[in-house]
C-alpha cells in the first residue's frame, strides 16, 4: 500500500490530541469521554477536552495489544462476547495501560446510544467506576422514517445540557462559539465527504484502509479548526495522485465496497491481500458514517438532532440497504465484502439478508468474512483469507 | 391442586383462538398489549423451541438464542402480525430481519426511549403514533375501548402481585408461576383472570424452607430448568421477563398511564438510576432470600453488561450468587452439578 504523505500529518495530529487531553487537567480544563455519535459540537464552546474511548480502543486494536486488554476485562468478570471496543477500554482503565498510556480520567462522560446500546452500559460502568456524571443522549431509533416527536425530543435534551456544561466549567453558553464550531463541524464532514469522494475516480487514489486511518480526525476532532487544516491537505494530496495518475493499488483491476468496522488488527495483511490481487476497496459503509452533515446554524439543536439520529447505525435495514445501494453505484464497484463483526450486533446483525437483497437488487456478489474488531482471538486468517482468495477470483 | 390453570394445554388453545381472533406475535414486556387488545387483537408472546433450522439463514452464530427461536417460530408458523418494541440492539435488528423475511399482515417497532423517565412526553406521542398505525390494519380504537383495555390488564396485573405476594408466605413451584405467568402474556385477558382467581383460591402453599432462591435473568423459555433448580432449593421471588417484570400497572387509564408504566419496570436495556444489583438486594431481604441465580443468556449484552456490578454488591451485602450462562446446547447435567453444588454451599 502507498503510503499517504499525509499519514505523517495525523499522527502528529491525533498524537497531540492526546498529548493536549493528558496535560489537560494540568490547564485547568476539563475532560469528556464522548461517544462516536454523540453530538460533540455542544461541547467544544466551552472548551472542554475530548477523547473518545472507541478511538482508544482501535490504537490499542491496530496495535495489536487488544486481545490482552480484553482478557483483563474477562478476568474482572464480563464476558467474551461483549463488544470488544468496551472490553479493551475497560481493561485499560483496569491496567493503566495502552499504546499511548491509557486514557486521562474523565470528568464526565458524554454519550448517545445512536450507535448502538452497548454505549449505555459501557458508560454507565465507567461512570461508576470513575464517580463522574454520565450526560446521556437519548436519540430513538429510526426504524424507516424519522419521527417529529423523536427530533424534538433529542432537541429538547440538548438544550437540558447546556446549563450542566456551563455549571461544570464556569463558563456561560457563548452563542458564537456555538455557531463556530457548527461551521467548522460543517465544512469538516464536508471535506471529509470529498476525501472520501475521490474513491469514485478510476483508478482510485486511496483505499479503505487509508480512510480507516484517516478518519481518526473526523471522528475526535469533528469542529475543530485543525481537523479542517487536515483534511485540505489530504485533500490536495489526493487530487495530486490523480493528476499524476497514481493509483493506491497497481494497476487495479477490481473495485469493492468493504462493510462493517476494520479488523484493525490485520490491516495490513488483508491490504496485502486485495492488492496482490489488484482489487482496491474504493469505499466503505463504516467512514461514510461520518460524511453527512446538513447543519443548520439557524436552528442548531434541531439540526444537531437530525443528523445524529440518522447516522448509520441508528437507522433501520431498508435505509441501510438504500445508502448501500448508492454507494455501490456512485463507486462503480464490482464486489462487496461484509465483516460479520461478533462485536458489534447493531452492525452485524442482518447482514445476510442485506446480503441477499444487494445480489437481488444490484446483481453485485458479495462475500462475509467472519472476524472482531479488536479481539485477535476469535479471527480466523487462514479461513477469512481462503475465503476472500475465492471470492477475488471468481470477479477477476 | 387442579385448578384449570395448571392443566391449561396452551398451544390447543391457541389453536382454537386462531378461528376467532387476529393473533400477533410479541417478544419483550415493553410491549403495548392493552392497545392491540383494545383493537380486537390477541397479542401472543412467542418463547419458540430450540430446534433452529431457517433461522440460521438469517441471524449469525453469535446471536443470542431467544432471536433465534422467535424467528424460526415465524418462519415456520407465520402470525397474523407482529410487534416488535425497540428493547436491545439484537430485537431491533431481529424486527428488520423479521420483515425481510417473513410476510405478515402488520409489522411494527415501537421505538422505546432508552431513558424512560425523561422520555415521557416522546414515549406517549410514540405510543399514538403505534396506535394510529395500528387502526389502519385494524380500525378505530376509541378512548373508552382503550381504557376497558387497560383496566381489564390492571385486574390481571393486580392479581398477578397477590400471587407474588403469596410466594412469602409459604411455597408456590416456579414451574406453576412459569405456567401462568406465560399464559397470563399468551391468553385473552379477561379469559385468564377468571382462571387466575379460581387458581389463586385453590392454590396451595407448600413448606417454607431453604435454601431460598431469587432467580433473576430475561426471559426463561424452557421451564425445565425450573424444575432442576428446584430439586435443590425454592425459588421464592424472580426478576425475569417471563416473571415479575410483568407487573406493574397502568395507574391512568390512556396512553400516557401506560408510558408511565414502563417507568416502573427494572430492565437492563433502560437506563438506571441505581445499579440493579441493589435492587435485587432489597428484595432479597423482602423474599427472605439465601441467595440468587442470574440466569443469563449468551451473547445477551444488556444482561451480560450488568452481571459484575450485580455480582458485585450481592456480594457486599451477603448474597452468594450463582451466574449461569444458558446456550440451547448446554448439557443438564453440568448446569445440574453447578446448582447442586451452589445450594449445598448455601446450607452450609
Ligand atoms: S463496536 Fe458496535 S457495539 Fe461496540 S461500541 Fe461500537 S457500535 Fe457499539
Ligand atoms: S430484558 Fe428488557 S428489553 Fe429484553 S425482553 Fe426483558 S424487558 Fe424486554
């Protein structure tokens, strides 16, 4: 795989993320863990510090100390089949340890079950653990449309936030800010949108993988002025490589579309994989999650509340199966694999009948690999690569 | 005892019903059963069995087995409609799969809020929303039909409690609360009170002795292991699904009352204000309890989530616990053993 110079770029980004949330308390700020999908722009006003335990979870996955984590988790009691994002981040609390030295001590934590269930408990654990109030996030699901009391209802609990924040930091609610940020959350997914994008140009510039790596910003720095800064300079390397003609895979032959979070901890073999083969994964369910965002200064919570409810895993099968759809025809794609991820059922489950309905509805094949995210333990290579080998030759 | 209720063949009255009324499957006791009754429909909760063939098709291997067993049940016998309500990740995924794959009259989700209390107001419009689509498949549905509904499960509910109420005094087998507890979820309301009175006349309580057991969990499908605990201690008090989580009432007599029930129910999927452990706790001191058995099904997040916190604070308070973690697979004698070994220990 060629490397992004811009790889360079977000590990020193994301490295003095961290380095900011561990010298925070030192600065008298405070420090949120914050879920994915939580709607994070009510936050940056007050200038509190974030980190998001589920990007945590993936280092510590990509730097294969994921399976150890978890173990020390089990040790403690919880089961192997919980989410394996919730067991590496509970055994890092437990062990004090990381790739990067765990995470800082919250003073609150900040979540929205619009991702999956798992949240709530996760962080009602941790909020226990840490005796630091839990701000929770309620976002209904959207089974098929989006409800009106459903909008209000997310809205009305974003305004109940606000006078918390402003009681916890000290400060008071600055409108402008407010809108700010907004504006930076906006234009952020919408370079990212356009990263992303460039996955539809033959050949493409990049691959999942990349944006697996490169969405670290997106999701953890989303209204910040340095996730924008990144994501022109990604930007612009990507429309380099096309005016240049340089593909991410030699001479590619075959165009996928990848589903599901990243087997993080074997990146870099299934990378090998596809590109001996000449097949580039052009796109992917999980990094689009991140790429629409209609906000609406004018009417903030409103708009906040929309959006967060119908991100991807928040939503029903039948408007899964419709973004899926586009997807395959906006990046011409020959082939679809599904990471049937034990740890995560919202994302999981139902996969074989959208499998079913894409074959029906597209005539595209599609093949499921069974692995984890994070969890080492529970893949197995030799099956998946044997399985995505068979696949690569039948479409080539 | 003969009362008809511990007789009832359940399944041969539900084919006869099936003449005469609209059947809907159900699956969690977050389900608006007063509404579908007050539209002229028997709502049915499904438990399944444990031979899973198509289901297979659908669901992966790391599923839990209650999904696995309503579904092959839909697949294999298809309900007249069905009611999904947005209790975890698994049923609400099961309710797309479920209307992927099977063709019924009437497929809906009610979209629980996660946080009931502060979810009131958006649960109440949530419950109309359910109920205007409901009167498209089945016609109106008036207040007053509504509130005859939720009165008439109030009765039930109420009498539901004097028989948990009972369970202090002296022994009921769970085998017998399991019967009419899933009759009582399964039945035409009225039909079962006028047995659930008979039976709680003619009921007889056995011997109060020890060890006494709480058994806490979801939804327990297969009696059976009811009746292996019971070879070595009573089951006095349950925190199950299929058991007192039943209870609560409606204490108005509209959509709102029954929102305002669910405040009242202890489910892992909600959100907590005390960690369940102290719950169960207080009730254990209340049912005069030794000890308690989680019963858990694998690969049930929200139950397998709470399970250390739960063990935890037992723990503290004196309470030995015993974790069972229950796949169609698991082989009796094994659980068997386990149970022998965790009542001896508490006769100590
Ligand atoms: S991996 Fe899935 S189950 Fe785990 S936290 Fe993420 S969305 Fe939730
Ligand atoms: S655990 Fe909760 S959500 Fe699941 S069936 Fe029981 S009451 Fe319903």
């Amino acid at each position: 795989m060629k490397k992004l110079n811009s790889y360079e770029n977000l590990k020193k980004l994301v490295g003095s993320h961290y380095m900011q949330a561990k010298t925070a308390h030192f600065f008298n700020q405070k420090i949120g863990w914050v879920s994915s999908g939580a709607p994070v722009e009510v936050l940056r006003p007050f200038d509190i510090v974030t980190v998001y335990p589920e990007n945590h979870a993936s280092i510590c996955g990509a730097a294969k100390q994921g399976s150890e984590l978890c173990e020390a988790a089990e040790a403690e009691g919880f089961s192997r089949d919980l989410c394996s994002y919730f067991r590496c981040d509970r055994g890092s609390t437990l062990l004090g340890t990381s790739p990067i030295g765990g995470l800082p001590r919250p003073d609150f934590l900040y979540g929205c079950n619009n991702i999956c269930g798992t949240i709530l408990k996760w962080y009602e654990i941790a909020s226990r653990h840490f005796d630091v109030p839990f701000l929770f996030v309620d976002t209904p699901f959207v089974h098929t449309t989006m409800t009106d009391h459903a909008v209000e209802y997310v809205a009305a609990q974003l305004e109940e936030i606000v006078p918390y924040l402003e009681s916890l930091t000290g400060r008071e609610f600055d409108e402008q800010k407010f809108t700010e940020t907004l504006e930076l959350s906006k234009t952020c997914v919408e370079l990212w949108k356009k990263t992303l994008q460039f996955g539809a140009h033959k050949p493409s510039p990049l691959t999942c993988f990349d944006a697996f790596t490169q969405m670290a910003a997106i999701v953890s720095l989303r209204g910040t002025q340095e996730a924008v800064t990144h994501y022109k300079t990604l930007n612009e390397e990507l429309e380099s490589r096309i005016q240049k003609g340089i593909a991410a895979v030699d001479n590619e032959k075959i165009r996928l579309l990848w589903d599901n979070i990243p087997v993080w901890y074997a990146m870099r073999g299934l990378s090998e994989l596809f590109e001996n083969h000449q097949a580039c994964l052009v796109a992917d369910t999980y990094t689009n999650a991140w790429a629409s965002a209609a906000l609406d200064t004018g009417n903030p919570m409103e708009s906040l509340a929309r959006n967060y409810l119908e991100i991807y895993l928040n939503i029903s099968m039948d408007l899964m199966l419709e973004r899926i759809i586009a997807l395959i025809h906006q990046f011409d794609v020959d082939g679809m694999v599904m990471h049937s991820n034990r740890s995560c059922k919202p994302y999981s489950l139902g996969q074989y009948d959208l499998a079913r309905c894409i074959k029906e509805e597209t005539g595209i094949p599609v093949v499921i690999i069974e692995a984890d995210m994070v969890d080492s333990r529970t893949y197995a290579e030799e099956q998946a690569r044997t399985r995505i080998e068979a696949f690569l030759e039948s479409l080539g | 005892m003969k009362a008809a209720l511990t007789t009832l063949d359940l399944q041969k009255y539900l084919d006869q019903k099936k003449k005469t009324m609209r059947i809907f499957a159900h699956f969690c006791s977050f389900t608006p059963e007063e509404v579908l009754h007050a539209a002229g429909i028997l709502p049915v909760r499904i438990f399944g069995s444990n031979i899973i063939e198509k289901a297979s098709a659908h669901l992966q291997s790391y599923c839990c087995s209650y999904a696995k067993r309503v579904l092959e049940a839909g697949l294999t016998n298809p309900f007249d409609g069905s009611v999904f309500v947005h209790s975890c990740d698994t049923m609400q995924r099961l309710s797309d799969i479920w209307g992927y794959s099977i063709d019924d009259g009437f497929h809906e989700t009610l979209v629980l809020p996660v946080a009931v209390d502060k979810g009131i107001e958006y649960l109440t419009k949530e419950l109309n929303r359910f109920t205007r689509g409901l009167e498209v498949y089945a016609g109106e549905i008036s207040d007053t039909a509504l509130k005859e509904s939720i009165s008439v499960y109030n009765d039930n509910r109420n009498l539901l409690q004097e028989l948990y109420e009972k369970r202090k005094g002296g022994h009921i087998l769970a085998v017998v609360v399991d019967k009419v507890m899933k009759a009582s979820m399964s039945m035409l309301k009225q039909e079962h009170t006028v047995l659930l009175e008979e039976f709680l006349e003619e009921v007889e309580l056995g011997e109060y002795s020890r060890p006494r057991l709480i058994l806490s969990g979801s939804v327990v499908e297969d009696p059976s292991i009811l009746e292996i605990i019971e070879e070595y201690g009573l089951i006095c008090y349950d925190d199950l699904c299929t058991g007192s989580r039943y209870l609560s009432l409606a204490e108005e007599q509209s959509l709102r009352g029954i929102a305002r029930r669910y405040q009242g129910m202890w489910c892992p999927c909600r959100t907590a204000s005390a960690p369940r452990g102290q719950y169960l706790v207080e009730k254990a001191g209340e049912y005069d309890a030794d000890g308690v058995i989680l019963l858990l099904h694998k690969f049930c997040e929200p139950h397998l989530f709470e399970a250390v916190s739960i063990r935890n604070s037992l723990k503290e308070h004196g309470y030995p616990c015993l974790q069972l973690e229950l796949e169609d697979q698991t082989s009796p004698e094994q659980v068997r053993t386990r149970i022998q070994a965790f009542c001896e220990m508490l006769e100590g």
